[in-house]
C-alpha cells in the first residue's frame, strides 16, 4: 500500500479504534457479562483490520476496480447528529411496508421508524436488543460473514453499534415488506449500516435494504458506506430480499452480504445499483443443507465516471440444490461496470442445478463492462450453465422501431429500458417497483 494509504483513510479508522478499544465499545449501560462475546468479536475484528491492507487493482479480486481514490481520504466515522423528520424522507417511504427500521448516518433513528408487527417478529435496533434475544443475536451475529481477508467486513464489525436485527418465527409468514432505509446525511465520513436476518423454520418475509442520500451531487459531498448484511434461513423458511444502492453520485459505497441456506430452504433476491461513484457488492451465498434453492437478480444502470462492481459466489456444498442467476448491466457515457459471477459446486453436492447469465448493454463508445461468469464444478452428476455476452441496441430493433414512426433517440431509449425494466419485474413491491421503473426510465431519456 502506498504512503499516502497508508497515512490518512486506513489510519485515520484505526486510530478511531483504538480510542472505542478504550472505551471498552459499549455503554455503560451494557456493560456485563452477557455481552462479553460482543466485545470479544469487535475486538477480533479490530485485530484482523489491523492485518489487512485496502485492496488494489493488483489482487485479483480487485483488478478491474480501483478504489484508490477512497484511500486519500482522511474520513472518520460518522457521528451522531439527526435533525430530520418523517417529512424529510417521505419520498422514500414504501406504502405497503408496516414494519420500518431508519438509520441515519448508521445510527438508528426511531423517531422516523416505525414497528407494528411484533406479534408477527422480532425487529428492532441491534445495540437495544443485545440483552433480550441476545442467544440469538450471538449464535449468528458476525458467524456468517467471512472476516478473513476482508478489510471491509472487518472495520464494519469493528465499529459495529447500532443496525438491524429480525427474526421470523417459525411457521409465521410475515404479511407484509420490512422497510430498512440507511440514509446518508454527513459528508467526509463513513457509515457502518449492519444487518442481521433470520428466518427460522417455516417462515416467509420479504426484506427490502434501501440505501440513499437526501441530496446529490457536490451539495452532500463525499461519504463513504461500508455495510454489512448477514441473512440465514433454516429449515423450508423463505425470504424474498431487494436490495436498492442509490446513494449521491460523489459516494463510495462498499457491502458485503452473506446468506446460509438450509434444507428446503428458499432465496429470492433483486439487487439494484444506480447511485455512488464507486460501488463494490460482494454476495456470497451458501447451500449449507440439502434441497435449498436460490434465485438471484441483479441489475446495474451506470453513467458518467461511475464504477460499479459486483462479486458473487454461489457455493453448492450440499447435493440436490438449486440456483439461478441472471445479471444485467447498463453502461453509458465513460462509466464502468464489472460483474464476477462465481458458482462452486463442491465434491459432495451431486445434482446440483445451477445457471447462470451476464447480460450487458453498452451505450456509448467510452463506456466499459467487464464481465467474467465461472463454474467451479468439482462434481460429475450436475446440471450447470452459463453464459455472457456484451453488446449495444440491436440496430435491426431500433430499424423496426423507427419505422413505427419513433424517432431514433425515443427508439434506442424505449429498448434501453426495455433491457432493464426485465429484472424490476422479479421485484414484488408494487410501489417499489413503479418507482424504480420510473428511475430507469428517467435515466434513459436522459442519456
């Protein structure tokens, strides 16, 4: 890591750590015993970001995007310090969600939240339930996310406090969307949004992560979001997860997602990436039991000097599971769009289905998509696919389109969205899904 990395963004967190190592992390109020295995797993992560270097284009997970920008930046964690009312984020409230968790700067707020299904679940603020469920909490808290060679899971278990916590209990189908909505409000800090789901047996939720910034552009200034998300399903239960990344275009943001999958268990999950100037996803998912299944979307609409990346790893570990998994890119103007789709299928899990497609759209000549789907197949009585291809509008549609009487622009921005608007599909929010088909299509008549 070069000297300037090394002396302002990574130091500048460390030294912020080891101030709360001092303060022994938690509020007095909290200090016992019973949370001793708290403190125990901020203070592993402290130690293994102290091991860790940010990632450059020279590892190879990392080659395509380079986030050497970020590491200039002298950025400390975000404080506390909410002024906003229900007024301020009423364009992104969700109609049919009852269930709201609000954190603002990654701090909750629960003057802006609201909870009315606590005969259907357990949810609320990770940091005030630590002394309620707290077997719960520490059976899966920090157990599924990978900490090892992962700088970033490691700062955000580190500066771990306040974040999302439910729990769908068994045979319970919770009725309608949980709304967790992370709101960016302070410029030239980080934020450390945690999320941690579990469905127990028999269960149904439909969980819908929302990332967003009240302003855009130079008005809210950089920030940088390093968010975690921990999602495990036991026995037949089903979760149905969108994901929404629209921060403000000066942004970093940087997640990692872990979900366990146990027997008969289902997935189902939408990720959607507009905003940020440079975004990584890392999703890794994991067949931990047998006759699980998985169904993966994503869609990412860059432009401008955007980059977006995401990483996926599928891992089959147990036989007679299923995944699929289609991924759409749409790069204009000189932005940047990755895709590194991995699918493991280990010795054990014989007949394994699994597929998966990249499909890219390239909208200008300076616009870039790196794309690079692989099959790890360790198994011989599988079914596995995959395919990538990467292409702009197809010169005969927009022929047919133009002799319908449409002039070229609206032909070429009608099948831009066209290519998008097929992922939004899978979304099953109403509300949720005309909003961001409204954004796509924003997005295309501005191109």
């Amino acid at each position: 890591m070069n000297e300037i990395a090394k002396n302002d963004y990574l130091t500048c967190l460390l030294n912020s750590l080891s101030a709360r190592r001092e303060d022994n992390f938690l509020p007095e109020s909290q200090q016992n015993e019973k949370l001793s295995w708290l403190k125990q797993l901020r203070a592993e992560a402290i130690d293994q970001a102290g091991q860790l270097k940010l990632p450059t284009t020279k590892d190879e997970e990392w080659r395509f995007t380079d986030i050497s920008p970020l590491a200039k930046l002298p950025f400390k964690p975000a404080r506390t310090s909410s002024t906003l009312e229900l007024n301020d984020i009423q364009p992104f409230l969700i109609e049919e969600a009852n269930n709201r968790l609000v954190f603002v700067d990654g701090y909750f707020a629960p003057d802006l939240s609201n909870i009315l299904g606590k005969d259907q679940l357990i949810i609320g603020n990770l940091s005030s339930l630590t002394t309620h469920p707290v077997t719960e909490i520490k059976h899966h808290l920090g157990q599924h996310i990978q900490l090892k060679n992962n700088i970033f899971a490691a700062l955000n278990t580190a500066f771990l406090q306040d974040g999302a916590f439910i729990v769908a209990p068994k045979n319970i189908a919770v009725s309608k969307p949980i709304h967790l909505l992370f709101i960016a409000t302070q410029k030239e800090t980080t934020n450390y949004p945690r999320i941690l789901v579990v469905g127990k047996e028999n269960s149904q939720m439909t969980l819908i992560e929302d990332y967003v910034a009240l302003q855009d552009g130079a008005a809210n200034g950089a920030y940088i979001t390093n968010s975690v998300v921990e999602l495990n399903l036991a026995a037949n239960a089903q979760a149905q997860h969108i994901r929404i990344q629209r921060e403000n275009t000066n942004a970093f943001h940087l997640a990692n997602g872990a979900v366990s999958l146990d027997h008969a268990s289902r997935y189902q999950a939408a990720n959607i990436t507009l905003g940020a100037q440079i975004s990584r996803y890392n999703l890794d998912i994991s067949f931990i039991s047998e006759a699980a299944e998985c169904v993966v979307h994503g869609l990412t609409m860059v432009a401008n000097t955007q980059l977006a990346d995401t990483h996926t790893s599928i891992d089959h570990l147990k036989p007679n599971c299923t995944s699929h998994q289609q991924h759409k890119c749409i790069a204009d103007d000189s932005a940047r769009a990755v895709f590194n789709g991995k699918i493991i299928v280990r010795p054990n899990a014989q007949r394994t289905n699994s597929s998966q497609s990249s499909r890219n759209l390239l909208l200008s000549g300076k616009a870039q998509i790196d794309t690079k789907p692989q099959l790890e197949i360790f198994a011989d009585d599988v079914k596995c696919a995959h395919g990538a291809t990467v292409g702009q509008l197809d010169n005969e549609e927009i022929f047919y389109l133009k002799s319908r009487g449409l002039p070229e622009l609206v032909a070429r921005n009608l099948l831009t969205y066209a290519f998008g608007a097929e992922v939004l599909d899978h979304i099953p929010v109403n509300s949720l899904k005309h909003k961001l088909e409204q954004t796509v299509l924003n997005q295309t008549q501005s191109s």
